[in-house]
C-alpha cells in the first residue's frame, strides 16, 4: 500500500481536529444553531454546480432512498454538529476530542442491536475500559466524584452527539444505498437545513451575526471541515477500507489537544492523558480483537 494513501484519513483527522478548535472559538462568538445552519448553506452553495446535473440524472434512485438520506442528514449534519457546537460552551476542546474518539466504540455496540453482529471479546473488554477512562476523565482524576457528580453538560452533551453519528454510521451500513457519495452529502445537508431552518428563524437578534470574527469560522466549518474532510476521508476510505481509516480517528485526541494548547491556551492534565489513553485503548480492543466473545454469531436483524 503506498505511504501516500495514508494521508488522506491522517489528513482529514488534522481538519477535524481543527473543526473542534473552531467549536471552541465559535462558543463565544455566533450560535451553535446559526453556524450549523450557515455551513450547511456554504456546503449548498459550493456543491451545487456540481452535483446538481448528475443528482437530477440520478433522481429515480434519490426518490427510492430519500427518507434514508434525510434521516442520515438529521444525524451526522444537524444532531451531531448543532450538539457538538452546543458542547464547546462548556467543556474543553480536549474533551471534546476524546468523546468523539468514542464513535468506533459506539458503532460497534450498536451493531450488536441493530445489525445484529456478535458480540466480541474486544468489544466486551475495551467497553468495560473506555467507560473507565471516560469516568475518570470527566471526573478530573477522581473516578467517585464522577460518579457522585455525573458527567458535566458538555461532556454529556458530546456523548449525544457522538452517538447521534456513530447511529449515522450503523444505519448506512444497514441500509447500503448505492447513491453516490458527493450526491448523498448533498441530499443530506438539504435535509439537516430543513430541520435547522424553524430554530435558525426564532434565534434572537445578534446571536448570528456575519462578521470578521464569525465569517472564518463558517467558512472553514463549510469548506474545511464539510467538503474538503469528507473528500478525504472517501478517498481514504476507497484506498484503505473503512477499518484502516476508523484507527486514524484515535489520533483526533492527540492532534486537538496540541491545537488547544497552541491557540487556545488550554492546559493539558494527567487525567487528559490518563483518562484519555486508557478510553482510546479501549477502542483500539474493540476494533482489533474480532473474537466472539460467546463463540457464536447472532442471526441478522431483518431489514428496515
């Protein structure tokens, strides 16, 4: 495999991991509804002249799927990113980080319910240490006050969020439409603009200003993080498979801790490194031992 096909995912990694500093950066400065809202025109705009011939080509298939694709919007581009906005408000971009780490984990359990896939050996173990280290992160070293406590707004907030696009992630794979992918995206973003469109209009006056503070943030939201992430991540995925890829999502805690620490000057802690460390282990168990963990397979779910 040459070298250079890897850095298609590590590079898509370095533009999520920025879209995590933009997260924290956009908190203070526009609404976490109006910048999802505002990407997902930007993405529109840009797609357009290129999609739009071969979707109307493609429409016969787009009609048979189109509940799918916009079920699959409302996840991965309104829940997960209006959620994931909301969550910077009161967590740190490490956090953050670390949380969306989770998803290769949350696929794979909710693959057991819905695609009706084994329960592994990884998936038991790495589960049990994920959960840990979670607890322990949040709990800033101190497992018991997380407990007592309960996990913070954003922490908590992030979890959704991640299990809103991990759940994206299960059902595509389910349902194994054969749209393109540029066309999917497309007929995605419609969708999550439809739902964001009745919270955009009843935000208040000067929570979503276009400015020079807030335009950066959208456009790099709308073209850095939306169009040039997911056409490397394709791409990567079309040279490596998915399995590959998934394991460069590990590095997404890595890469926006050094960012926070560089242009947000947020301070790195054991329990970053502790809990953090001991939940992406916990990933790397679940996506690499494949044994069953009962020694049997369970039967599919019967198709949505």
């Amino acid at each position: 495999m040459p070298l250079t096909s890897y850095l298609y995912p590590f590079l898509a990694i370095v533009l999520w991991a920025g879209n995590v500093i933009v997260s924290k950066l956009a908190a203070s400065a526009i609404s976490p509804v109006a910048i999802t809202f505002y990407r997902l025109v930007l993405l529109l705009v840009l797609m357009s002249p290129f999609v739009l011939k071969p979707l109307w080509n493609n429409r016969a298939l787009i009609r048979r799927h189109w509940w799918k694709l916009a079920l699959s919007g409302l996840l991965a581009m309104a829940v997960f990113q209006s959620l994931s906005y909301r969550a910077a408000e009161s967590t740190t971009a490490t956090n953050m980080a670390i949380v969306t780490a989770l998803i290769p984990l949350l696929t794979a359990l909710l693959s057991v319910a819905i695609l009706g896939e084994a329960v592994t050996l990884g998936m038991a173990g790495g589960g049990a240490l994920s959960f840990l280290g979670l607890l322990y992160l949040v709990g800033q070293g101190d497992i018991s006050a997380a407990l007592r406590g309960g996990v913070h707004l954003g922490d908590a907030l992030m979890l959704l969020a991640a299990l809103s696009y991990a759940l994206y992630g299960v059902l595509l794979k389910r349902w194994k439409m054969n749209v393109p992918a540029w066309q999917a995206i497309y007929m995605q973003a419609i969708a999550a603009l439809v739902f964001m469109l009745p919270q955009f209009l009843m935000l208040e006056p000067g929570t979503a200003a276009l400015d020079a503070r807030t335009l950066p943030l959208i456009g790099y939201s709308g073209i850095g993080s939306s169009i040039l992430l997911s056409f490397l991540w394709i791409e990567g995925v079309k040279k490596l498979g998915p399995s590959r890829c998934s394991i460069f999502i590990n590095l997404l805690p890595v890469l926006t801790a050094l960012f926070a620490i560089a242009w947000l000057n947020e301070s790195m802690h054991a329990y970053h490194a502790i809990g953090g460390g001991v939940s992406l282990i916990g990933v790397l168990l679940t996506q690499i031992v494949q044994r069953p963990l009962f020694g049997t397979r369970r039967l599919p779910a019967s198709r949505i």
